[in-house]
C-alpha cells in the first residue's frame, strides 16, 4: 500500500446500500482502498459481496451511500453523481473488471488482438501497427503464444480465455481492478496458474484490486487485506493473515473451519 502519495483513497464507499425489493443485499457498507493495495471480499453465496462490487464498480447504483474514486486529473467524483458517459470513460481508462466467466468479459465475435486493441482504440489509440504490436506483448505477458492473435475465443481454452480477459483489461494499464471470483469456473491446476499470473502482474503494475471470491484460499495468496460478509453486512475486517488465522467473529471461524476441515 502506497498512501503517502495521495491525500485520499483511490476509492471509497460511504454506507453504500443496495436493496432488491425487501431484501437488503448490502447493508450501510464502507470502505478504503489506497493504491497498490488489494481488498478481497468473502462470504457465502448470498452475503452481498457481488452486489458490493457491482455499485463500487460503477456497474449498479446504491440506493443510499456514496462511492467516490479519486481520478488522475479532475480530483475525487462520486461515481454515480456524473455522466454515464463519464462513468463509462473511466471504466475504460482508470479501471477493469475481470468477470467471473471469461464470456461475460470478452467478444466472442472478434479474434483475441481485437478483443485487447478495442481498448486500445477506445482510449484513442489508431495506429494499426502500433495497436497490433501492444496485443501481442500482453499475449505473451498473459501466457498466449501470440501466434494465436487471430484466433477466436472460443478456440481457446476456458484458462485462456480468463487470461486473455486479463489482458484486455490491463493494456490500458488501469490503476484499479476489479475481479469477480476469476477463478471459480476453472479446474485446479487451471486456478492455481491463474493465480500465479495474477499476483505477479499486480504486483509488477502496482494496481489496487478487489476481489470477490467464495475461496479463501484465493483471498489468502491475492489480498492484503479482507472484509468478510454476511446477509449483506460486513461482520469482520482487518489483515488478511489476521482475519484468517485469528478470526474473531463466529461466522468467519465457522468459513475458515469448514475449510480446514474440508
């Protein structure tokens, strides 16, 4: 974490609740996270941590609460108190969002160099060459032979397709990412690569992320620090080697005992 370079948080949310008719899904929640700094966000299916990541996201407004996320140039915004134009732009240049399905995060239609330019080309880049030369580094930065750059999608496999999703997401070289349990659709050994892959270019790149996964074993090798969730409430927080290895409330010792004696 790097917060001595900047007097405020990248982003933060500020009692941000979201309800689906009588069911609160997130509950007054609020947070900080300072650049180069990754948040992972577990519970059980349920506990709200998606619909948390989709209004910090952009993706979905709260009902109540803020988000602000400071940007490069113009200061701190409330995300959902600008354009959606505005909205949109950022999450094209400041930010990423790497799906759960490799499916909701790429274009089926269009070869893999396409699917990393169009970002490219949505934060101005026109220079074909150029355009093409950039695809094909984070290819390999990814782990895809670029000799594939052609090919579609849904050649590849799902591993392949979660890392190209990565590397359409960081070749504008965002400063936040946020990931959506990237892991959860892949076979073990699949995960475990994935996961290596990740923690690297995070740590290579200085993103500050958040992570929403179900297995704590991710959260444990990818976050510094966690906020566990339940019924839509956050019920502990605080470092990730703390919160797992000493939890304090009895829903996170039942999560961390029903893995241990998985």
């Amino acid at each position: 974490m790097n917060a001595e370079q900047t007097p405020f948080p990248l982003l933060q949310a500020q009692q941000v609740t979201r309800r689906f008719g009588a069911r609160i899904a997130c509950d007054k929640v609020s947070l900080s996270l300072y650049p180069g700094e990754v948040l992972g966000i577990v519970g059980e299916s349920g506990s709200g941590k998606t619909t948390l990541l989709n209004c910090l996201a952009g993706h979905r407004a709260p009902d109540e609460g803020q988000v602000l996320f400071s940007t490069r140039h113009e200061g701190v915004v409330d995300l959902y108190q600008i354009s959606e134009a505005r909205r949109r732009l950022l999450s094209r240049t400041d930010w990423g969002f790497v799906h759960q399905s490799a499916r909701d995060g790429l274009r089926a239609d269009v070869s893999a160099g396409a699917n990393v330019g169009e970002r490219l080309m949505a934060v101005g880049a026109r220079h074909y060459g150029d355009i093409r030369n950039e695809a094909t580094i984070w290819l390999q930065r990814v782990e895809i032979n670029p000799a594939r750059i052609d090919d579609l999608p849904r050649d590849f496999s799902g591993g392949m397709q979660q890392r190209l999703q990565i590397a359409r997401n960081l070749v504008t070289r965002p400063r936040l990412i946020f990931m959506d349990e990237p892991t959860a659709s892949l076979d073990v050994s699949v995960q475990a690569r994935l996961l290596d892959l990740l923690r690297q270019l995070v740590t290579q790149l200085q993103l500050a992320a958040v992570i929403v996964t179900h297995d704590l074993a991710v959260a444990r090798l990818l976050a510094h620090r966690l906020m566990v969730m339940r019924e839509g409430q956050v019920v502990e927080e605080g470092l990730t080697d703390q919160v797992l290895d000493d939890p304090q409330h009895p829903y996170t010792q039942l999560l961390v005992s029903s893995i241990v004696h998985a």
